[in-house]
C-alpha cells in the first residue's frame, strides 16, 4: 500500500523512461515491448476516432481527409444525437452517417443500425459501402432487406440467421418485417405492441440508431409535400367519454384524460386508443421501433411494482438520422412527429457551413440549408410536342452528347417497359438498372452484400 502522490510519480517516472527507450531504439524486442506498453494512438479521421480496419480501408482508396459535412455531422452522431444531414449530392453523406454509427456498433451482435433507403438499386450500393467501411474477419457485415415477393416471415427468419449488425431496407419489406415481429398491424399503439408479445421488443431493444437515406423520398408523399400532415385531433374529457361528440370513431383519437384510457378493455369500456399519424410505410415501421423500445423496461401491464423491487431500467432513445440533398420545412416536420418535439426546429440541422440558413436564398439554392446543386451538373430540358416520342428525342439528345453511359429515369408511376423499348427502337443499348446490377424484377434473394433483392 502507497500514498496515492507517491503511486502517481513512479507512474510518470516508468512513462518518461518507456517513452525514452521507445524513442533511443527505432529497432529491436525492446522498443516494440514499448511501444505496446505505451500504446499508439488510435487512427482519427477528422476528430472522430476510427478502427483500424476502418482507417486501412480510408487510406486504400486515398481519403485522408473528411469532406465538410462530414466534419460538420460525423461527431454529432457519434454522441448519439438525432439531426438531419442537408447537403449537396456527392458530397459525401453517406459516409457522413456510417463512419461514426459503425464506430459505435459491435462487431458481432446482430441488428444494431438499420439504414433505409429508397430503392433496391441504392441498397446494394449502401450495403457495399458498410462491407468495405467495416470489415470484419471476412464475415458479413450488413443483411439486404429488399425483396418484395417473400412473406415477412421468411424475410425476418432470414435476417435473423443472418445475424448482421446492419440491416439495410426499402420500405416495403421493412414495414413486412417489422409488422411480422410486432405479431399485430396496429404499430401506433403501444399497448398493443406490449400486448401482441411479438418480437419487435426484443429486436428493438438492440437497435441503436436508424438512418433515413434520401428520407425526403421516404417520409413525404405528393399530398404531405404539399398540404403538410393532417391537423391533429383535439379531443377533450367529452370525447373521451363519448367520441362521437368530437367527430372520432368510438375507441379511436388522440388525447383523453390518461394516453391508454382507464380500466376498461382494449376498445369501448373507456379505452381511448391515439390516432395512427403516419400512413406511409417507413414512418409506420419507425414508429413502430421507437414504440416498442420505450416499451422496453416499462412497468409490467397491471399494478406497482412490488416493495423491494428495483425500477426497471429503460433502454436508451434510439437515435434517427436523416439526409438528403432537399430538406424542406416539411421534412423536418415530419422528423418531429416522429420524435414528438414539440418544436421540429429542435432538430439539429447539419449543413457543410454547420449553420442556419441564410435568410434568402440565391438563385439555384433550395431547401432549408439552402444547398445549391454542384458545379458539375448542367441542367438542359428539351420540349416534346403532344403526341411526340420522349424516347425519340432522349435518343436525339444522348446522341448529340455521346456520354460512356447515361442513366434515363422515368416517373415513379410509370413502368420502365415502354421507355426501355422505345430507347432500343431507337438504335440505344438500353438495360433496365437492377438488370445492369444483376437483380432480377422482384424476386430475387432477401438476404446477402452483394445478392440480389427483390424492389423496394
């Protein structure tokens, strides 16, 4: 036993001399045994701390140096904190989001960061970023959950097997998979998430944080972009005892004198259940995530805790992360529903400045951090008459551009069969994208980097 002042001198005195002979020998036993008794600095990029096999992968392709959203979002992110990304496309983002959340992941335990995405295409292309961001000793790194045509119980058999600590989604099959583990549809009330006995508790419990990629495709639909969401319900103690009176249906609303009602059953006998807020599919699986981790270490359903018994510890917020090249006022909204701010401007807004947006945008500046599009990309537009063939004239124009190839995209709720034949009448080396990408129409594998998956 030492006095603590004479333990901490012998501690400097032994680090000056290491330090010393780590210094005097640049070969030998002795200099390795310390330099492992000193310790390297672990690999930083910017000021985020990074992995070894993270770092190597980084400097084998040449980035050295983060780009400046990612210096504006990446230690955010490792703190926990929720926020919403707005930059520019190519400017890195998506790196941006996967350097610090990976670096807080374990290498090993399934289900830690689910990514969602928009399509299939951007799955594959975001589920390889995390396989060469993340190595790990050859294993699988992050499980696609895209396909359509399989049932949700084979897609969540699937992921479960697969034990990846990533799970990158498109909507559909998430909502699919998520409704499965829930074992009800009813995923905005949380009682019946608690009641189902389902699933989702357990996955949601190791689940750490979501990321929302392109989340203005993912959160928005035409008539939210819009006219915004509904109003809420304003129900008082009269609707809860007779939601007639206030327009609702009986059982269903928001409000009332108790979130959940008093005594009574599950519907009617007092229960007054919340409105479900979101119809699109990845507000509804979110929702459904954040409700049944909250419900994690809840008070069991029916009484107090017994004398003696230690209160329950409650898992962590999960963290949500969205990013997008176009955040609108409707957009943040829509991230504070889901997080149930008061206030959607309590939301971090992460732009390359890492400041507010200036009070008037320029011309070719949009959304809130006023991002503009890059240098690089020209916009042209070229009139069809009535009647006229687009893929006459997109024919006409790539042509006149003679680019190594071209991407050709058409409206969401158009089938690409047309346009791909009226390209190829045209004399173009036309494919269709997931075929480019090896994917086959909807019904390839669920599961797997670099596999197929059915659409998104």
């Amino acid at each position: 036993v030492a006095h603590a002042s004479a333990m901490h001198a012998a501690a400097a005195v032994g680090a000056r001399v290491l330090t010393a002979l780590a210094a005097g020998l640049s070969r030998g036993p002795l200099a390795r045994m310390a330099e492992e008794a000193l310790g390297a600095p672990p690999p930083v990029f910017g000021d985020l701390p990074l992995g070894d096999a993270t770092s190597a992968a980084l400097r084998g392709v040449g980035i050295t140096r983060p780009t400046p959203i990612q210096q504006a979002a990446m230690m955010r992110l490792f703190r926990g904190e929720h926020a919403v990304i707005h930059s520019a496309t190519g400017s890195g983002k998506t790196l941006a989001y996967l350097l610090p959340l990976l670096q807080r992941l374990h290498t090993s335990r399934p289900g830690q960061l689910v990514v969602v995405v928009p399509s299939r295409e951007l799955a594959l292309q975001t589920a390889a970023a995390v396989e060469w961001a993340w190595p790990h000793h050859g294993t699988q790194r992050a499980f696609l959950l895209t396909n359509t045509s399989a049932p949700p119980a084979e897609l969540a058999e699937a992921m479960r097997v697969a034990a990846c600590p990533v799970v990158v989604a498109t909507p559909r099959p998430l909502l699919g998979a998520v409704r499965h583990l829930a074992g009800t549809d009813r995923l905005h009330s949380r009682r019946a998430l608690r009641a189902s006995g389902g699933e989702l508790a357990a996955f949601a419990a190791r689940l750490r944080a979501v990321v929302l990629d392109e989340a203005d495709a993912l959160l928005l639909s035409r008539q939210l972009a819009l006219a915004g969401p509904p109003k809420k319900m304003r129900a008082g103690r009269a609707a809860w005892r007779d939601p007639a009176k206030a327009g609702l249906p009986s059982g269903k609303g928001q409000g009332g004198p108790r979130q959940g009602g008093r005594g009574g059953g599950e519907e009617g006998e007092g229960y007054f259940e919340r409105a479900e807020l979101f119809t699109l599919p990845v507000p509804r699986a979110v929702q459904a995530l954040m409700s049944a981790r909250a419900n994690a270490g809840a008070e069991p359903q029916g009484g107090r805790r017994g004398r003696g018994r230690p209160r329950p510890k409650r898992a962590p917020p999960l963290q949500l992360v969205a990013c997008s090249a176009t955040v609108s006022q409707r957009l943040t909204g829509e991230m504070g529903r889901l997080l149930s701010l008061p206030d959607a401007d309590q939301l971090p807004l992460l732009t390359e400045a890492n400041a507010a947006a200036p009070a008037k945008r320029k011309v070719g500046q949009r959304g809130r951090g006023a991002v503009g599009v890059p240098p690089a990309i020209s916009h042209s537009w070229v009139p069809v008459p009535a009647g006229g063939s687009k893929g006459a004239a997109a024919a006409a124009v790539l042509r006149a551009l003679a680019p190594k190839a071209a991407l050709y995209f058409v409206r969401d709720d158009e089938p690409i069969g047309p346009p791909l034949e009226a390209l190829r009448a045209e004399g173009l080396d036309a494919r269709a994208l997931h075929e480019a990408l090896g994917l086959q129409g909807g019904a390839a594998g669920g599961g797997g980097a670099a596999g197929g998956a059915g659409g998104g």
